[in-house]
C-alpha cells in the first residue's frame, strides 16, 4: 500500500517544468492528509503522469488543473481535470485505442504518439478497476480513475 496523496504531489513536482512553461496553475484537492491505496505504486504514477501530461499538452496558457483524491467507502476516486481543448462526444470511446489521436489534437499538438492513454488503460485494468473520461470541447476533460482503500479493508 502507498500514499496515492503523496504519490500524486510527486508526480507535479517532477514535471513542475513543464507545468510553469505553460504558466498552468495546480490545484489539489485531496480527500484526506493520507490515503493508503492497493496497487503497484509504479504503474499507478505512470497513470498519473501519463494523464498531467495530457492535461498539460492540451491546456491552454494561463489553464487550470484540478487534482482531486475522494473517498467512496472502500474505493477512492483520482481525477485530474483540466479547462483545455475538450475532446468531441464521438471521439471519446478512440482515446484508448493504441496510436488514436483526435483531429483537433493532431492539428494542435503533434507531439506524441497516442499511446499515453492505452497505456494507462492496461494499467487500471491489470489493477481490476475503472477509468473514465467526461469532456466538453472547448471547456475541458476529466479523467477519473478508481483505486482500493487499504485503510477501509483492515478495518473492516
Ligand atoms: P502520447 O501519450 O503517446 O505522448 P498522446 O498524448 O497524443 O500521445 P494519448 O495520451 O493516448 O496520446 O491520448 C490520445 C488522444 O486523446 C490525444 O491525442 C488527444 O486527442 C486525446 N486526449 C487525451 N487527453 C486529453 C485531454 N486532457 N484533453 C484533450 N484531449 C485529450
Ligand atoms: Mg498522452
């Protein structure tokens, strides 16, 4: 188990270059000072990082990022949620595939391979849990994913 709070700072501190080069403003919202996950720490912060990054590449200057932790009884839910370019309704069931690229995205930012997302799809589900995306063009994208509580499976 690991501290997916903790696991999460780290993940803005090492791409902190990144962030301020786009002058994108972090916020995070975190459930609780520690929350103990299950799960294997260095496949979970290639997610993390896998989705900041995309947060980051498809922001706008001056964006928001919003990197919140809740606790649903013995899941705790990770999103990352940006106010960038959006991805269009019909687009959102490709982002997974392997090497997909929206057409906004490839004429924005062509960097990249499209293999972020699939890669982050097999993570969450070697992990037997779920990941989801809501979007609206112009306004933003949210990624959630799911992860187990420890905390709430010893006590129980
Ligand atoms: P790579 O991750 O391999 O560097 P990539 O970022 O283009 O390349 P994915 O991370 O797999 O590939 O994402 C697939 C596509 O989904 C992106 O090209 C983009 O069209 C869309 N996408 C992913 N995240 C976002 C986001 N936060 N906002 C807008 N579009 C996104
Ligand atoms: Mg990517």
């Amino acid at each position: 188990p690991f501290d997916i709070n903790e696991l999460i700072r780290l993940c803005v501190i090492k791409n902190e270059t990144l962030i301020t080069s786009k002058n994108l403003e972090i916020e995070a919202n975190f459930d609780s000072e520690n929350l103990f996950v299950t799960g294997d720490k260095d496949s979970i912060e290639r997610v993390v990082i896998n989705l900041l990054h995309n947060a980051v590449k498809f922001s706008n200057e001056n964006g928001k990022i919003i990197l919140e932790t809740v606790k649903n009884k013995d899941k705790v839910l990770i999103s990352v949620k940006d106010d960038g370019i959006g991805i269009d309704e019909n687009e959102q069931k490709r982002i997974w595939d392997r090497f997909y690229k929206s057409d906004k995205s490839r004429g924005k930012d062509k960097t990249g391979t499209g293999l972020g997302l699939a890669i982050v799809k097999n993570i969450i589900n070697e992990h037997k849990q779920e990941i989801w995306v809501e979007s609206e063009m112009g306004a933003g994208t949210k990624f959630t994913f799911s992860m187990d509580n420890y905390k709430y499976n010893i006590e129980d």
